[in-house]
C-alpha cells in the first residue's frame, strides 16, 4: 500500500494540478508484487477476475476525491472496492448483474449479523430432522450432483427458509460457497464431472465450517460499515436517480469481451439459491457465449456497452470527480482488442481528460479459466477526471 493513507484528505482543498496527481500515481508500484495473501474477507467465496484491493485502497488514499460524494463501482463483482471504501470511511454504491456477486458483497458490506452460530444449529437440526423431500426443477441436476447431496442441499435450503434467523443471507452464502466442492465439478474453473467421494454428513460438515469462517471474517472487521448500496441490476439499464446520491470517483474493473463466464462460473449457486442464469447470462457483457454463437458480438458491442456506461457515469459524477478502470485486452475472433484504448477514447468523448495510464502485471493466480487463450499478461489501470 503506498505510504501516505490521508493524502487524498489532506489535499482537498488545494487546487491540484492534474500533473501532481499523475506524478503520484506514477511512484507507485501497481504490481503490488510483495503483497500478502488473501485476507480471510476476500476469501469468504470465490469470485473471478476479482481487483486486489490494494488497487482501489491505492487510488483512494491518492485521488483527492471531492467531499460529500460516494464512490461508485458500476460492476462491482465481489465488493472490493466498497470493503475499501468502508475501510476509509466513504460511502459507496456497488451495481452488478449477477445475484451471487450482490450476495457476497451485501454480506461483506453489512454489520455482522448475531447468533449466527445458534442460527446454524437450528438449521442442521431442522435440515437433519426434515421428512422426505422434493427436489427443485434444476436442468441437468443428477449430472452435477449425486442424488444425497442434492437431497442434503435441499435439505439445509429447507431449514434456512424455515427458520429466516437474521443470518439467512449469511447462511445462504455459506451454502454457495461449497457448492462447487460438493457437486461432481472437478473445480470452480474446470467443467468436467468426475467422481468425488463426497458424503451427505460432509455437506453438513462443510456448510457449517463455511459459516463459522464466514462469521469469523465479518465479526473481524475493525472498521464502521459505512454505507454501502447494493444495485442488483444491469448497469446499462440503471438510471441516474437510482444513484441516489452525487458520485466523486468511480473505481471499476469492468468485465472483459470474450474472456470471463461469470455467469457460468455461478450457474449452480444461482439454480440453487433460486435466480435465473439464462437471464444473467443474457445481460452479461463480454460473456464468451456471446463470442460464439451466428450473429456473435465483435469489440463494436463492448464499444456500446462502454458508451452505455458512461453515460450514466457522466451523469452522476460531479466536476472534479475521477474516474479508474482496470482493464485487460481480449481476443476477439483472432484479433487482440486494447479495451482500455476503447475506453479512454470514450471516456474522451464524454470530455473527460486522462491523468493517468500504466500496465501492471495480471498476477498468476487471476489469469483463471481462459486468459491463457489471448496470452494476455498485463491489464491497463486507467486514469481520467473531467
Ligand atoms: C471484473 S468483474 C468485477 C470484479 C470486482 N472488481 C471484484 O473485485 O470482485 C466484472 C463484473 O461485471 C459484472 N457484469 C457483467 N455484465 C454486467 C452488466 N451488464 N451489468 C452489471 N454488471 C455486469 C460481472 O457479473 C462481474 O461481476
């Protein structure tokens, strides 16, 4: 983390040159190559292609970030840079399509809920107890789960529902957060079945290990839980007054076009928990299934999604704001795309200026599933202010 945490404070006020800001920008290593490992926060459910909050923390305690307005990430993902805002104290508002991304972070943004530990037995022992059960109407369900975990998944959902302690949204995420490990998935980011020895007493076992970690992570936080809103929406869909409120900085990494399934990476959870994937899948920008099918997209939709982006953007950052994407390249058709050219040449359009552009390292352990098809190793960490 760069060593001046209050400089953003103590330099409101001052008429700062946009030259002094990306000088300042300019010393710092974005790499952030000596970082530590995931903090048991970040780690409470896995998410791809997810920013390394120094990133964000970074950016805040530099950009003189004008007074009175929150920080808007329009495609939040797993709510980094809204923990980092609450961490410093700025409100923020987080918007995402997908429901799993919202559920992690509401649950990361919120005050810890009580008795969680009391709410978990109570779920077990209801879940345990439960007479026979029907199953939900899951496309290709005994494919992905053998049929008593199913019935120990259904058997939990059951009790949470029943019971609706205060920690329902908690334990709903604590039961997401295994269940790729308990389906015959070989892994978060590998599609194929195999055969798993996986028991119904270990989905019970690993659910209530996940919530104990889960209320373990939120119970540490040592910082207020400023305000943080969560918009379950299609960014291009959301209107300037559902805001609510004047924006001085947007810190963002926006999806990348034919690079990340967040929707497929989640189809499960999502069946599971009761929403719609088709429909997330549909909205997705970039989604790779977009790429292949006749009538496929080409880098002129993420032109329009970029567009559609700022325009809600402009509309709601006030003079002097900033605005920060971290963005890689794709592959699109054979052809490598720049997306942060793209975005800063609307950006421009839009009359913002930019202050700041570099490369950083896209460290190993994000280049999950299928960057390794564009061999993109760097992603562009963009600047502007208008
Ligand atoms: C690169 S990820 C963001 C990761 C986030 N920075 C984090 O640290 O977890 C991009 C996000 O954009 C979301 N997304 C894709 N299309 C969207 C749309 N039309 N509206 C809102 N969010 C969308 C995806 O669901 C995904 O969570």
């Amino acid at each position: 983390m760069v060593s001046q945490p209050n400089l953003a404070r103590d330099l409101q006020g001052f008429a700062l040159d946009v030259s002094d800001i990306s000088a300042t920008l300019g010393a710092v290593d974005w790499n952030f190559s000596s970082r530590k490992r995931l903090s048991e926060l970040e780690n409470i459910h896995p998410y791809p292609a997810k920013f390394i909050p120094e990133i964000p923390g970074t950016l805040l305690d530099i950009l003189p970030i004008p007074s009175n307005t929150a920080v808007l990430d329009p495609f939040v993902g797993s709510g980094t840079t809204l923990i980092e805002c609450q961490k410093r104290g700025i409100r923020s508002v987080g918007i995402d399509l997908n429901p799993i991304a919202c559920l992690i972070s509401q649950i990361k943004t919120s005050p810890a809920p009580r008795h969680v530990e009391k709410a978990l037995k109570e779920v077990l022992s209801y879940a345990k107890l439960m007479p026979d059960i029907e199953l939900p109407d899951i496309p290709n369900l005994d494919h992905w789960f053998k049929r008593p975990i199913s019935e120990a998944v259904e058997r939990i959902l059951s009790g949470i529902e029943a019971i609706r302690p205060p920690s329902e949204d908690l334990l709903r995420l604590a039961l997401s957060s295994i269940l790729v490990r308990i389906s015959n998935q070989e892994s978060d980011t590998r599609y194929a079945a195999v055969v798993k020895d996986v028991q119904p007493s270990d989905v019970y076992e690993l659910f209530a290990s996940a919530a104990r970690k889960l209320d373990r992570a939120v119970q540490a936080r040592d910082y207020h839980c400023t305000s943080s809103i969560i918009l379950e929406r299609d960014t291009l869909s959301v209107k300037p007054s559902e805001i609510g409120c004047p924006i001085g900085a947007v810190i963002t990494s926006p999806p990348y076009p034919n690079a990340y399934e967040y929707w497929l990476y989640h189809k499960y959870r999502m069946w599971w928990l009761g929403y719609d994937p088709v429909a997330v899948k549909s909205k997705e920008i970039g989604a790779r299934a977009h790429f292949f099918k006749a009538n496929h997209h080409t880098a002129d939709h993420f032109v329009e999604q970029m567009r559609g982006s700022f325009a809600l953007i402009a509309d709601v950052l006030v003079a002097g704001g900033f605005v920060c994407f971290v963005v890689g390249r794709s592959k699109i058709h054979g052809t490598i795309v720049d997306n942060a050219q793209i975005i800063q040449d609307i950006g421009h359009e839009f009359d913002f200026r930019t202050v700041f552009r570099t490369e950083r390292m896209i460290a190993a352990s994000r280049k999950t599933f299928n960057l390794s098809h564009a061999n993109i190793k760097t992603e562009t960490l963009l600047v502007l202010s208008r």
